[in-house]
C-alpha cells in the first residue's frame, strides 16, 4: 500500500479516502496495521488522521443513533407474518413432483401401495393441518408426524416424533403413537411432547387413555399430565398454570421444574445450534420462559435469570459460562 | 465441559453463515432465516429509509410488503452475497412506488442542491469544537439542513460504510456521477457546519458585548 500518498495529507482528503474508511467504519484489521504504522512513522500526520478519525465518528453517531422510537419493529414484524399464512408444505422437491405423479398413475394400474402421508416441521417452524377426519392438528418445530390415508378408515393412527397440539373432532375413536407408548382418545384436545426420552401428555378437554409399550394404562382428565419413559408410565400429576404448557402455540417456551440441562436441551429443539457448558452450572435450577423466535433472545432469557453469560465461539459454537 | 450437539448436527447455524448462504437458506424456504434477516437488517433499514422520507406510515408499509413479497417470491429469488444491499435497493424502491402513489409525482425527491447559504471556510481544516456534545448536535443539525439526495449518499457512506460502488449501484448512477454527489455533499456539509459555528460564535459575541 502506498504510505507516500498520504504525506502531507488534510483531514479532507481523508474522509473519502476508502483505505481511511476501511479502518475508522469498516474496522478491516490490515486497514488499521496500515494506519497505526504511518502515525507511527510519519508523526505530522497524526492530527490530520486523528481529527479525521474524530469527525467520522461523529458523523456516523449523527446518521445511525437516530431515535427509532416510532417504529414498533415486531408490531411490522407481526403484519408481515399475518400477511404471509403457513401452508402444509410439501416437502419432495418440484422436479420430483412429475415423476411422483407417474409414480402415483402407475399405483393404481399395479395397486401399488400408497405410501404414509409425513408433515415434517423444521426448526422455528410450526404447521396446522387438518386430518382425513377434520381433527386438527398444529404441529411445533422440529417434528414429525404421519398417517396412512389408506388405512384411516380401519385405524385412525398418527405417529407422532416431536410436539403437537391436537383438537380431536368428537365422536372420533383416535390413536397417537410415540416412541414411548400411545395415547387413545375420543373427541378431546391435549397437548403431546415426545422428546428423546420421554413423552409427556396434557390433556385439556375429554377424557385420554395413555397406554405404553408394556400394555399398562392410565387415564388422564383435562388440567392433568402424565409422562412415559421406556420404564413406563409416570404418575397421573395435576398441573398448575395448564395454559403455560401450550404457549408454544405464540412462540413462547415455558421452563418448569428444570434446571440449565433441560433448559438447553429444550431450546435445541427450536435452534440447530452446537452449545457447551461447564458441568458445574448445568444443574442449577431454572424457571421462566424462552421466546422461539430469536436465538439471541432465547439465550439470553435462559442464562440471565442464572447471572450466566453466552458467547458465540468462532467455531460456530455457544459458550454458556459464568458472568464475570 | 459439555457438549450439547444440535438435533441434527449437519445444521450449521444461521449466525455464522456468509451472506449466500443465508440467502440460500432463505430461498429453500426456511422461515427462521427469514426471520433472522429481518431481525438483523430491520434497524438498517429504518435508519436508512429516514434519509429518504419522513413519513413513517411509508417506512412501516415499505418494510412490510417487502419482507411479505421477498417470502412469497422466495423460490423466484436470484442469489446474493450481500444481503444488505439487496435489501437496501429494493427498499428504496418501494419506498419511491409508495411516495409516488401518494403524491403522484416524485416532487419531493428533486435533487435540490446547495439550497442553503455556503460560507467557504477560510482554512483547508475540519472544525474543532470546544465538546464532543457540540460536535454531534452541530453534524446532527447539518444533516438535517442536507438534501434528501445529499442525505441519503452520506448515510449509506458513514453510516452503512458502503463502497462508492455499490452506493452507485443502490441510487442507480454511474460511478463518476457518485463520487462527484459524495464531494458535493461533503463539501456542503462542511460549509453548513462552518455556518452553524459562525452563528454560533456570532451569538457568543452577541453575549459577551
């Protein structure tokens, strides 16, 4: 770079200088090695840089600290999202479709088998569905749910991996299957989260048979819950504040009875992101709640309430470590 | 230590992806990096539609039907590695469709140049303040007293730190006529802070005799 150019050189010249802006608004490292170098070097530039340095600052503190304070940003945020309605996605890409559809023509000629109908949710995603039999379903992020339409009239089953809400239409015999056991219902709506070891049901209307991989059996009534693990069925519990439970349907995650494991465990369920913490701080209890739709904010309400910080390591990794 | 491995760890998340890859993320038709975009940029965006109209019914619809268009044609979206500038462009244009509509013509974004008294000050250097407080209501006032043309290439210079050619590429001129708005409005804003510090020192004299 060429330090002779800049001998003799007014703050003026400086302030549309790009290399100049480099280092004073743009930050680049190699900008300010140069910088630093020709004060160095050259004493007599260093008021013309310095009051350069000075107006830039100033300049840039005048355009962006403005007041903002008329803009409500999640209030546009809210609009745009209502103007722009979740639909079932379908999850084979467009190319796929033709030959799907000669696949689908073929089926019939062959009585080939159709397939089970999946909905797959990605992370920070959540879809509505409505089933053969109009119950409806909202499914949250990072599950999956799928049926046969074949064999719906026989057997209403839906698999379920992950969390949903369900409203069953009444008079419906209705079964949902988890990795832990199944849930049996007749008209009702409750609220299902099978995470990796456990399943965990809520009912809110009607009346819920639980039955896990053993053949045991409960039956829960609305403001109860009721976990199964691989071992079997919980105890029947009632629920304080049943509401908080579903509040994930409005993007808010409440933390009850858990500590900084389940905290994050739970959050990974909404952001695919790699987090590390100390062994030390992980049992430490937690209650609150969590918003799913950023994770800065999410981080930050999980570690706060613990005086605990985050960091975002280069690696692509988040430190959660004491506050210092 | 412990390691909490994402669900599925071939995800890598949206905070450390380059530009294209967030815009492809996007375009695949992930909603969470959609989101995200709008988190980051919204601020930006705000600021930056300020220099161009006071309204902020505009700034808010422009905003909106963006982010809304930008999701329904997400498939249709050509690919970008700067997503600020993209965003940054086709503000600016909907703001101008918006601004058009309500006035049916674009009268009040005539480039209106030097519409204020210029002072050539007398030294070839910047002012020295007496405080950093003075500085900044004094630049603050200069820009107000900018045009909106004027305004908008000074922020997305030293508030955006936008190179002179993707500026050229956002207010749609050439290259040369670029540099030569930046030198213009520099040099006017120059001049308005050295009118504002005569007033100023005027009004100190008046004071003190």
């Amino acid at each position: 770079m060429d330090r002779e150019k800049y001998i003799n050189v007014t703050p003026e010249s400086l302030i549309e200088d790009e290399l100049f802006l480099d280092w004073v608004l743009r930050q680049q490292p190699e900008a300010k090695v140069f910088w630093e170098e020709l004060i160095q070097n050259h004493p007599n530039e260093k008021k013309a840089v310095l009051e350069a340095k000075d107006f830039i600052h100033s300049l840039h503190r005048a355009l962006s600290e403005e007041s903002l304070k008329e803009f409500n940003t999640h209030k546009i945020w809210g609009k745009i999202n209502a103007n722009t309605p979740s639909k079932i996605r379908f999850l084979i890409p467009s190319k796929w479709i033709v030959a799907a559809g000669i696949l689908l023509v073929l089926s019939i000629f062959f009585l080939f088998p159709k397939g089970p109908k999946i909905i797959k949710t990605e992370k920070g995603e959540m879809v509505q569905i409505e089933l053969p039999d109009a119950s409806k379903v909202l499914i949250n992020s990072a599950s999956q749910l799928s049926y046969s339409n074949r064999r719906w009239k026989n057997e209403k089953t839906v698999n379920l991996d992950g969390e949903a809400y369900f409203e069953v239409t009444p008079g419906q015999k209705f079964t949902v299957a988890t990795p832990h056991g199944s849930i049996v219902v007749l008209g009702t709506s409750f609220n299902i989260q099978a995470r990796n070891d456990f399943t965990i049901v809520d009912c809110f209307s009607g009346r819920v048979a639980v039955i896990d991989t053993k053949g045991n059996r409960s039956i829960i009534l609305p403001g109860q819950k009721i976990t199964i693990d691989y071992a079997g069925l919980s105890e029947v519990k009632y629920v304080k504040n049943q509401e908080n439970v579903l509040a994930w349907k409005t993007g808010i995650v409440y933390l009850q009875q858990a500590n900084l494991k389940s905290a994050i465990q739970e959050l990974q369920w909404y952001f695919p992101v790699e987090i590390q913490a100390d062994e030390t701080i992980l049992s430490r209890p937690l209650e609150g709640f969590f918003k799913t739709s950023h994770l800065d904010s999410a981080l930050y309400q999980i570690t706060m309430p613990l005086n605990l910080e985050f960091e975002k390591l280069s690696n692509g990794i988040i430190l959660i470590k004491e506050n210092n | 230590m412990v390691k909490f491995v994402p669900i599925n760890s071939k995800e890598k998340y949206f905070f450390f992806m380059n530009d294209s890859e967030k815009w492809d993320l996007l375009r695949s038709g992930d909603k969470t990096a959609w989101s995200d975009i709008y988190t980051s940029e919204v601020t930006h965006l705000i600021l930056y539609a300020k220099k161009l109209t006071p309204s902020v019914p505009i700034i808010e619809d422009a905003i909106q039907d963006l982010f809304v268009e930008i999701w329904q044609r997400k498939s249709a979206l050509g690919p970008t590695d700067n997503i600020r500038k993209y965003l940054l462009v086709a503000l600016r244009r909907k703001i101008f469709f918006l601004i058009n509509k309500d006035e049916k013509k674009m009268s009040s974004y005539e480039p209106v140049e030097n519409e204020l008294p210029i002072i050539d000050s007398p030294e070839s250097q910047l002012i020295n303040w007496q405080t950093l407080e003075q500085r900044d209501s004094d630049i603050k006032k200069a820009i107000d007293n900018l045009s909106l043309r004027q305004k908008e290439i000074i922020h997305l210079k030293y508030s955006l730190g936008l190179d002179n050619k993707t500026i050229s590429e956002i207010m749609g001129l050439s290259y040369q006529s670029t540099r030569n708005l930046l030198a213009t409005s520099v040099r006017n804003l120059k001049n308005l802070l050295h009118f504002l510090i005569f007033l100023w020192s005027a009004w100190v004299q008046k004071l003190l005799f």
